[in-house]
C-alpha cells in the first residue's frame, strides 16, 4: 500500500473505531427555546447525581457502579449541549444504559432519539409515555394535543420499555423507582432514588411537571386531567423526598440555588416535594376558576 493510501487506510479506520458522534435531529422553533436552551455549567447535586441539563431544561445523569443512567433529553438541538456537559464532568456517554424520560413533550423528549443513537441505551417511560415516545406525537388526551403536530412532534424513539407504576429500573447498585404521575400529560413519570455520599444517604425525587397548561380549547374541568392532577400532587407530598428536581430547573429554583451553594447543600429540603406540590394544586385552582370564565386567561395557558 502506499504512503497515501496508508493515511488514508488509518483515517478510515479511525473513523470507524473511534467515538460515536452525535448527529443533532432539525432544531425546534418555539418562543422559549432558544432562551431555554442557553447553556448550562454542568455540576453536581449530591453523590451520584449530576445535573447535565441545558439552563432551562433540566438532564440529570445518575453515575453507578455499572454504567450511567439519564433523565431526559431537552429539546433535539438540547442533545449536542447535554452530550457536551457528560463529557465535560467527566463521564463517556456510551456508559449510559438508561434513559429515562418524565413526560413526551418536545422540550424533555425532543433530544432523546439523538441521544440514544450516541449512546446505545434503552428508553423508559409509562405505558401512555411509551406510546406518545415511540410515535413522537402527542396522544390525542395531551392537554397540548391543539397546538397539532406541526408545533409538537419530534423524533420518533426507539427501543422504550414501558414500566408499571412504582417498578423499578436497576442499573449497577442504583434502582430508580417510577412513580406515575399524570395530569400534565397522561403519561407523566417522576423518578426516584437514593443518592449517598460520605455516609449521608438522600431520596432524590425528579418530579414530573404538574403544571395544568394546554393548548386554546382545551378545559381541564371537562376531562380527567384535573383530577389527575390532584392525585399526583397528592402522590408528590408523599413521597420520600430530601432533593426535589423537575423537568423546568425554575421549579426547583435552581439558579436561586447554585448561587447560596457556600451556605451547604441548598439542594437538600425535606419540605420541597410539599411545596412543589401545593404549588401545583394553587395553579391548578386558578385555571379551574378562569376555565369558569367565558375566556380563559392566556396568562395560565402556556407551553411548560
Ligand atoms: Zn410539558
């Protein structure tokens, strides 16, 4: 062979040996993206637990002793800054296994099907979220199913097992137990597991959004998302819970957080899922109220 066809040869051989490159899915356009997309300095939470996400859009990758699990994808141009932010604290994304996904709208499910090509993994979620995943489309119960394909669908996902209520997914020495949490979509997922370090062993919750929001013409009065919502409020209080997370960092004042980090752990509240919770009831009371009206608030329809 000659020198030429030798470097030749090498390069070809390099590029196929070498690390598996994310290939990004078309940008979404949505009013919040591009600000929901800012980046964000990866870091860690407590233990095992890293937060990956963009600035608004939350990823948490859980480290094991066999190999890395991830909670949600952001949006399909998320994909690139989460795979970025694994490297950049230090792990290989090919060692996660799982990924597993809160709830299937485009700005937690949209960088999934990227992110599994890069990393190989399996995809979890409920049965409803299973079936939303696989499609890439809202099901027609969504609450934000009016807003129509064009402005709500991404990348079909591959490859997602469906799990029960409270099963569990086991990767190495962690178990991260699902916990169905409908309402904002039927499908809705929270995740829970235990993060320890030094002997200090936390219940880390990332609960799923409970924010009733929807597309124009949607009444949650008139379906059983209101009272979903109230029951996975209800199941959110209950929960063991020491660290709250969610899919939108604001609803755990993440920024408000990582500023008083040199007053301790601010990450660490045993009362936050509570508050998370009546939180989300409050909400819910003011759209019910506005759903009463003859028009409902465009301040409470939104597109969390
Ligand atoms: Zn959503």
């Amino acid at each position: 062979m000659s020198r030429f066809g030798l470097v030749i040869f090498t390069s070809l051989l390099i590029a196929a040996c070498g690390p598996k490159q994310l290939e990004p899915d078309a940008d979404f356009e949505c009013s919040n993206c591009e600000d929901w997309n800012r980046p964000q300095e990866p870091f860690r939470l407590y233990g095992n637990t890293w937060y990956v996400g963009t600035a608004g859009l939350s990823s948490i990758l859980i480290e094991t002793d066999g190999g890395l699990i991830l909670i949600d994808g952001g949006l399909p141009q998320s994909a690139a800054v989460i795979d970025t932010n694994i490297r950049s604290a230090g792990f290989d994304p090919s060692q996660i296994s799982a990924i597993l996904v809160s709830h299937a709208h485009f700005d937690h499910a949209g960088g999934v099907a990227a992110l599994q090509r890069v990393t190989g993994a399996a995809v979890y979620s409920s049965v409803e979220g299973a079936k939303a995943l696989r499609s890439g489309e809202l099901q027609s119960d969504d609450p934000q199913f009016l807003h129509g394909p064009d402005n709500t669908s991404y990348a079909a996902i591959k490859n997602v097992i469906a799990i029960a209520d409270r099963d569990i997914v086991t990767i190495g020495n962690v178990d991260v137990t699902a916990v169905y949490t409908p309402g904002h979509t039927p499908g809705g997922v929270s995740w829970s597991w235990e993060s320890c370090a030094l002997g200090t062993c936390y219940d880390v919750v990332y609960a799923d959004s409970l924010t009733a929001v929807s597309a124009v013409g949607y009444r949650f009065s008139a379906g059983p998302a209101a009272n979903q919502l109230i029951e996975s409020a209800g199941t959110i209080a209950e929960l063991d819970c020491d660290i709250l997370l969610s899919p939108h960092p604001f609803f755990f004042g993440m920024q408000d957080k990582l500023e008083r980090r040199e007053e301790g752990n601010p990450f660490v509240n045993n009362v936050a899922c509570m508050f998370y919770a009546e939180s989300s009831l409050d909400w819910l009371e003011q759209r019910l109220k506005s759903e009463g009206k003859e028009k409902i608030d465009p301040a409470i329809i939104g597109d969390w």
